[in-house]
C-alpha cells in the first residue's frame, strides 16, 4: 500500500471524524468502550446568554473539564465552584471515581486546588513564560 503524508491547517470535518472513529475503535478493542459521554454546566443571565460554563466529558471512570469560563464581570463570586460542584454530582451519577482538569492559569490553578484538585504534573512554558498544571481529584 503506498502512502502519503498530508499536513494541512484546515481538515476536513471528515477527516477529522475519520480519525477519531479509528482511535475509538483501537482504545475499544485494546482497553474496553469508554462510555464517553458529553457533560456541560451552563450559567444563564435574566436574558438567557451563557455567563459561565464547563465543557467536557465523562469517560473509563473520569470527569474531564475541558473548558471552564466564567465572564469577568462574575469571577470572584464562587461560580466555577459551583460549576464544578455540579458537573463532579453529575459525574458520580455516571459512575465515575474521579476528575482531572488542566490549566495554565495560575489564578485557575488555585480555584481548582480549593475545590479539592491536586496536580499530578507540569508542562514548563506552555505558553512561554507560563506553565500548563494538571489537577486530578478522587470524587
């Protein structure tokens, strides 16, 4: 079978779905079905516009935060807190044992470090002159 090696900034959605069905396919046979599921917390304002909010999944067990955003005008009012208070009930309901998050903000870092997340490792300058955490916690 001849190949080629394809670089590109802008694949296909195909493509992209191409490659995930082909490593769920693998981790599947090779570790067993994940049970991924997608999980998102919003927080709404009286007009009904997303404020705050966690994207991520649930998959093999664990709770992962992909995203959490709170508009500026609400931080400091404990609102990741409560997000993730609710994302980790909602994560037990699937059975999961635990949940891991990452972030290259120290702030986040500590907000993360109060809700009980431990970091577990450290990417140095990721960005430069920052350093990528990540937070794991036994729910």
């Amino acid at each position: 079978m001849k190949t080629t090696l394809e670089i590109t900034a802008e694949p296909l959605p195909q493509d992209l779905a191409r490659v995930g069905e082909g490593l769920t396919a693998f981790n599947d046979s090779d570790v067993g079905a994940s049970g991924r599921k997608t999980l998102a917390v919003f927080v709404r304002d009286d007009a009904g516009a997303i404020v705050a909010g966690i994207s991520g999944y649930t998959a093999w067990g664990w709770l992962y935060v992909q995203w959490l955003w709170v508009d500026e005008k609400l931080r400091g009012q404990h609102i990741a807190a409560s997000m993730l208070d609710a994302a980790e009930r909602e994560a037990l309901a699937r059975g999961c044992q635990a949940a891991w998050i990452d972030t290259f903000n120290p702030v986040a870092a500590k907000v993360y470090q109060r809700q009980g997340y431990q970091p577990f490792g450290t990417l140095a300058d990721f960005p430069a002159g920052r350093s990528r955490v990540f937070l794991q916690k036994k729910l």
